[in-house]
C-alpha cells in the first residue's frame, strides 16, 4: 500500500515538473485565430503564416531534426504530401534548429515540404510548444490544423509520429466534408 502511495505521488510531482518546465501560457485551441509569424525555411527565406489565407496549414512542432521519432513523422508527411496538396493543404514543420541543420536534414530525408527555424523560440512560445530542460529548449510534438482564414481547427498535444499524419488527414476530411479532393 505505501509502495502505490509512493507512486501515485512520483506521478504527480513528475507530471507538476514537466507542465513547469513548460515555457508558454496555453496552447491555442480551436476556434481561436492562429498566432501570426514569420519564420525563415530551410531555404533561408522567409514564411509568412499570414501569406497563407486561403489554404488549410498543418503547422507541425518537433524536437530535433535527424533523430528517429521526428524522422519518421517527417516521412509520413511526406509519403501523404499529395493527399494534403489535394485538400489545399500546406504542411509546415517547426523545430528550434537553424536553416541550415533543416537544409541537410531535408536533403538526406528527401523532405519537399517547408521545415522553419524558430531559433528565438518566439512561435514556439506562442503556441505553447516549447520545452525548456534546463540545458536546452526544445519544441514539443504538437500540431495544430489551421483552416484557409486563420482559424485553428484542430489542436493535438500527444502525437504518436507513426500514426500522426493518418490522423490529421482523417481531421482533414472531416472538416472539408463538402469539399472534393483536386
């Protein structure tokens, strides 16, 4: 019995310290615009959120470029990219890394779509995805599913990188039900 107290207890300081590690306020949740920003890519220029009105965006956060849990939600991505060009769809990835690590890790991956650097930790902060350790500040895997005005949609805060964009794009679908595919 002191054994489960014990425990239950290690739980609930465990889960008190990773929500105060947690650098932002509240993440942005569905009905609320989307926080607006200009990030650059892996190409060095830079993406405006604004400039993408009248396109659906999958705004994805990830920890590190080249490490296998981020690298297999990048391939999934882009295994489905057409199935999101078809719904008019945008997938943007966000990781605190520099232009030119996201450059190589598209590069090796074979990654067609938009990775940003947030260097500053700004958009991370603003949609509550960043983790601070201590050492280093990282971005949480989350997502949200913004529609062509600015509006999120849909927000996920416990991704699963395998099935992750399967059910994004079933989030898709139903959102966009009168929608036919292009």
């Amino acid at each position: 019995m002191i054994a489960i107290s014990a425990a239950v207890v290690i739980l609930i300081v465990g889960v008190a310290v990773v929500r105060a590690m947690r650098t932002g306020e509240k993440a942005p949740s569905s009905g609320v615009p989307a926080p607006d920003f200009t990030l650059n890519s892996q190409d060095g220029k830079p993406l405006h959120l604004r400039d993408l009105r009248g396109k659906w965006v999958v705004l994805y956060f990830y920890p590190k470029d080249f490490t296998s849990g981020c690298t297999l939600e990048a391939h999934n991505f882009q295994r489905d990219l057409p199935l999101y060009e078809q719904r008019n769809t945008v997938v943007l990835g966000v990781s605190v890394q520099d232009e030119a690590t996201h450059q190589k890790f598209c590069a090796k991956e074979g990654l067609n779509f938009k990775l940003l650097a947030d260097t500053k930790h700004q958009v991370s902060s603003s949609y509550d995805s960043l983790v601070n350790l201590g050492v280093a500040k990282l971005a949480s895997r989350h997502t949200f599913l913004i529609d062509p005005a600015g509006v999120v949609r849909k927000t996920y805060l416990n991704v699963n990188a395998d099935k992750h964009s399967q059910e994004v794009l079933a989030d898709l679908a139903s959102l966009q039900p009168a929608q036919s595919p292009r």
